[in-house]
C-alpha cells in the first residue's frame, strides 16, 4: 500500500505542476487581454477559447492531489455532534459518494471526449481540438479515483512539509 501511496503522490505531483502552470498562463492571458481591452481597444479575439481550456486543465489537473490529500470541503455539522464510530461512518459515506461522483465525471470525459475525437470537434476560432483537453481531464478524475479509491482502503497521503499558514 505503501508503494501505490508513493506513486499515486508523484503522478498527483505532476498533475498539480501541470495545474499551476495553467493558472499561471490563465493569470497572464486574462491580464494581457483586459490591458488590450481597456487601454488599447484591443482585446485577444481568441481569449475566450484559451480561458475556458486552461479553466478545465487548472481544476481537473488539480483534483488528484485535493483528492489524496482529503483536501475537498467539508461541512462538519454532524462531525461534532457524534462520536469516533459514528465520526468513521460518515467519512466512508462521503468518500464513498465522492469516489462515485469522481468516476461517473471520468465515464463521462470518456464518452465526450471520444465523441468529440470522432466528430473532429474544435474550438471556434483557433481551431483546436478538444478532446486533447478532455482527455487530459479523464486521465485526471482517474487517477483521483484511483487516489480516493486507495484511501478507502488505507492508504495515508505522503506528508507535505507545510508552511506557518496551516
């Protein structure tokens, strides 16, 4: 179990790099295109495309290592109310719900993006296919299932050394 923990941490490792350098060229495409906007009256026709593709790779690349690291949030009105057993139950519950909501989104990349693949879908004005992106967002709720999936057998999330914030 050990040995699936450490690979599961590298692959969410390199799903989450992939993730900041879309933020970070979301951040950067989203000032360039309100500078051409506002200043230069001359916004980047194609920004919209690249926002809603970086937006899709940024959330999805991000969900395996929020997934490993129990990192979703949670409301806890009933945690406090209850004691240790019943405290483990609604934690298989709604890791359990969560693993199945995260392999229905996967099945249903799966599908898109096939259909996608097999109509040559692309983007309006650049051109570009989608299904790469959707792929990549498959690939990604994979292996958070797989994650959420070794966590319901026990697996422990490496630990991260944190920083004061935490």
């Amino acid at each position: 179990m050990k040995r699936l923990a450490n690979t599961l941490a590298r692959l969410n490792l390199a799903f989450a790099v992939i993730a900041g350098a879309s933020l970070v060229c979301l951040a950067v495409l989203i000032f360039i295109d309100v500078f051409g906007r506002y200043l230069l009256n001359s916004p980047l026709p194609f920004a919209v495309e690249l926002i809603e593709l970086l937006v899709a790779i940024t959330v999805m690349g991000a969900l395996p290592l929020t997934s490993f690291a129990r990192g979703h949030v949670a409301v806890d009105l009933l945690e406090n109310a209850v004691g240790k057993g019943a405290r483990r139950v609604l934690s298989l519950i709604s890791t359990s719900a969560t693993l199945v909501f995260v392999v229905l989104i996967a099945w249903q990349l799966a599908v898109r993006g096939l259909d996608q693949a097999e109509t040559r879908l692309v983007t309006p004005i650049l051109g570009w296919p989608t299904y790469p992106v959707i792929g990549f967002a498959m690939l990604a709720a994979i292996v958070s299932a797989v994650a959420i999936l070794a966590l319901l057998f026990g697996a422990e999330a490496p630990r991260q050394e944190t920083s004061d914030w935490d």
